[in-house]
C-alpha cells in the first residue's frame, strides 16, 4: 500500500515526521480523512484531535488550530500547538477544565471572557479524551 509523508510543525518545534497510511484531521468543516494520492488542498485547522495510521498502529496529537496543506507526496501541519497524546499531563488538563467550568458557571461577571472560557473548556475535553483513549489502548500506561 502506498503512503503518504505526514510533517506536524509548530513555532517551537518538530511534533512529527513518518510515512502515513491516513492521516484524519479536524477541519474547520469537520473531520476530513487524507490518503495517498489526495488531490492538492489547503484549510484551517479547528481544535480537535489529529490521528495518523501506518500498518497497525495509530498515533494520536491534539492541535489547537492552524494550518493543513496537502501536495501529491505529503501533508503539511502547521498548528499554532500541538501535543503527542503521550506528552499530555491530565493533571494539568483537569485543572484547566475545572477553571473554564467556573468561569463559565460565573460568566455574567464583568471580568470573565465566555468565549475565552469556552475555548479553554474545549483544549481541555480535547486532551482529556485523546490522553483517555491512549490510556484506555495501553493498559498500565
């Protein structure tokens, strides 16, 4: 089966670089699904969860927005952030998602940003399900 090179870059660093099966991405119309051979695209990415597939094994990273290009031989992720699924601290995750629920539960405060708080919320449910699915595949990690 053919494969097509998936590259996930951020400001700071190299997130990711290998030859892929699929690469399944949020889109900002929703989930899109890119195998070998996609025609040429680009798009904005949305928060959500990017996954890739070579033979057997899937990887899993959470991106908070950016960019998507597709060419002929590869995908090119430019995201604003981007974690691997194993990088995800779920302490730190909770916390984040306690503090946007109380910001929300508090919204008609002059000094809290909804939507701020509601994006926050969506970072935080986003790690949690894709550190939750890895835990869930991996027993004991």
């Amino acid at each position: 089966m053919s494969k097509i090179r998936l590259e996930i870059v951020t400001a700071e660093r190299a997130i990711f670089s290998d030859d892929v099966d699929i690469v399944v991405a949020p889109g900002i119309e929703g989930e899109m699904a890119i195998l070998p051979h996609h025609a040429p695209l680009m798009t904005v990415l949305q928060p959500g969860e990017l996954r890739a597939r070579k033979g057997g094994e899937e990887y899993s990273l959470v991106v908070s927005g950016g960019f998507l290009e597709v060419r002929p031989d590869r995908v090119i992720v430019l995201a604003d952030a981007a974690e691997r699924a194993e990088e995800i601290d779920i302490a730190r995750a909770e916390e984040a998602k306690r503090r946007a629920e109380q910001q929300l539960a508090e919204r008609y405060t002059p000094e809290v940003d909804a939507a701020r708080a509601e994006a926050s919320l969506r970072r935080a449910l986003i790690r949690l399900k894709v550190a939750g699915r890895r835990r869930r595949r991996r027993p004991g990690a």
